[in-house]
C-alpha cells in the first residue's frame, strides 16, 4: 500500500502542474462519473495530503478525496518533467505557487518520474522515463486500463486507477475526515502532532505494531514504515501502548517525522542511516540494500545475526528481529 510519503509527493506533483488551472474531469472507466460532473470545469485551488489521505480543492469548495489502498496509483503524463519536491520548494512543506522553483524532477531517485502510488505489473505506467518535450507530443493520451478518473488540464493530465476511496465532497464532509485522522508531520504543528500521538498511543492497551498502522493514532504509516520505525527504536512490536513511557513515544514519533521527510524528500523509503556513499547509493537502486527488517524474514538481522522474523497481525505482515526488538 503506498504510505504517507507518496501521497504528500502526489500532492506536490497535483500542486506543481494544476493548482490555478481549470481542469476537465472525466471517468474513462465510468465508476467515477457522476463525481467527475461536479468538479468538471472547475479550477483546481488547493492540493493537500494527510497521511494517506489526497485532498483536491476545487473553487466553490468541492474536494475530490482519494484513498489511494492497497492498489491504487496516478499516473501522470505531458508537462510534468517538473516537480516541487522538498528540496525543490526549500523545505516549505505542501505550499503552492512553487512553479519557479528549479526544475528538478519528483523523487530524485524514483524509478518513474510520472507514476507514483502501488507498483504492480498489470498497471501501465504512463510516461515512463519520458521527456518533458515527448510527454506533450500526441498530447493528450488515450485513456490506458480502468482509469477510474481522469484530471485533464491544457499541458497535464493525471489519471487514477484502483482507489479505496475516491469522492466528492464539501468542506464540512472533508474536515470530518480530517478530524478521524491522528496526526501527520508534515500537516500538524510538530509538538501539537507529537502531543496528540503521545495521549493516542498510551491510552490504549493495544500492541505498538498495530497502533502505528491505526491511522486514528497517527497518519501515514503503513506497513514498511511500521516494521522500520520498531526496529529504529528497538522496540517489541507486541508491547502495548499503554506500557510505553512518554518519551519512547515521543521518539516514535519524531522518527516518523524523520523518516517521512526522507521519503518525500528521496521518492524512496530508505529507514538505513549512516550509510557511506556507495552504500546509500546501493540502497537507492535496491529495496533489499534499503531496510533493516522489512522484507528480510529468515535473513539474518543486520546488527545481531538472528534471522528476522514475519508474523501476521491484523492480517498484515509483520517484521522484527526477535533479539534486537526484545
């Protein structure tokens, strides 16, 4: 499932080349189409993300809302060369008018520069290594697979596939949302957000590897994330929150803040500090040079040599090294 750092990134991508521009909505596949008729000819004013959560303000306050899931992605094709990452934008984190920024692409190590959300084969990936020239050429492109909605502006165009979620709102509805999530770095004041996450996770007697995934206690972390942060903070996945003092939690959650601005910053979940420059660059190209524990089962654990242990919880994939995180 793609975690809180694609979503923000999407966000940007959406903030970069159609915030101020009015967009043509449509539903190729015919799922989305009375939604796409309310927002069809409006401008797009806003884009935001709350953990896993793509908010797109439309004037006369709608908001189209998507929850990206297990297989959901966009895929964008024609002027889209160019992307507000964090470096791009100097750190100011989902704010718009960036377009002058420079001219770097999203994900400065990403695999696609135009597609981003949950890989899978039978998904085509528009725009694959595409220039920013070629991306307009034939412009724009026929509707590739069960575009669930497509958002067509004069130079871009982004098209959904696979969503959990993906409706109109108003903005009453949309804060509703808002108000059943647990807090995002990137959204929330960080001590406020930290606060919230601290009073969330020690109030329950629910395991730490499942409250990090309960997106009510804090957004954005899936299941990649969940696995690296526990290892990070040598943590049993099986301790319950209310056994966790203040200022563990209070780790967990700026680690988060951390490692999601690597995320966003990077295109990649790369949760390995203080790798050399052959070994980042390693780690960059290869999932399996990136992470400690995720993806490792019945490999030996990189700092104690026990082989790394994978359990279901919550039916989902759970990662740990039963030495290290004891």
């Amino acid at each position: 499932m793609p975690e809180g750092h694609s979503v923000h990134r999407i966000a940007r991508q959406f903030d970069r080349h159609f915030v101020g521009e009015r967009v043509a909505a449509s539903s190729p596949q015919g799922r989305f189409a009375d939604g796409a008729a309310l927002i069809d000819g409006r401008t797009m004013t806003d884009a935001k993300a709350v953990g896993k959560q793509l908010f797109l303000e439309f004037d006369e306050a709608l908001y189209l809302r998507v929850h990206l899931g297990i297989y959901g992605a966009w895929d964008f094709a024609g002027d889209v060369g160019r992307d507000a990452t964090t470096r791009a934008s100097r750190g100011r984190m989902g704010q718009t008018g960036m377009r002058q920024a420079d001219t770097r692409v999203v994900g400065e190590h990403e695999d696609s520069l135009s597609s981003i959300g949950a890989p899978r084969r039978t998904r085509l990936r528009m725009a694959e290594q595409e220039t920013e020239t070629a991306g307009l050429e034939g412009f724009p492109p026929e509707p590739v697979g069960q575009v669930r909605a497509r958002l067509l502006t004069d130079s871009a165009v982004a098209d959904l596939r696979g969503p959990t979620a993906c409706e109109v709102l108003d903005a009453e509805a949309v804060q509703r949302v808002i108000d059943g999530l647990g807090p995002d770095p990137l959204v929330d004041d960080p001590d406020e957000g930290e606060r919230r996450m601290v009073e969330r996770v020690r109030s329950r007697r629910t395991p730490i590897g499942l409250l990090l995934m309960d997106q009510s206690v804090v957004s954005g972390i899936g299941n990649v994330y969940r696995a690296e942060i526990l290892f990070r903070a040598r943590l049993d996945p099986h301790i319950r929150g209310s056994e966790l003092s203040e200022e563990v939690v209070r780790d967990l959650w700026r680690d988060w803040r951390y490692l999601l601005g690597v995320g966003v910053d990077t295109g990649q979940m790369l949760t390995m500090d203080g790798l050399d420059e052959e070994a980042r660059k390693l780690a960059l190209r290869n999932r399996a040079d990136r992470h400690w524990v995720y993806k490792r089962e019945g490999l030996p654990c990189r700092i104690c040599g026990t082989h790394i242990v994978l359990e279901m919880a919550a039916a989902r994939k759970l990662y740990y090294c039963p030495t290290c995180q004891r």
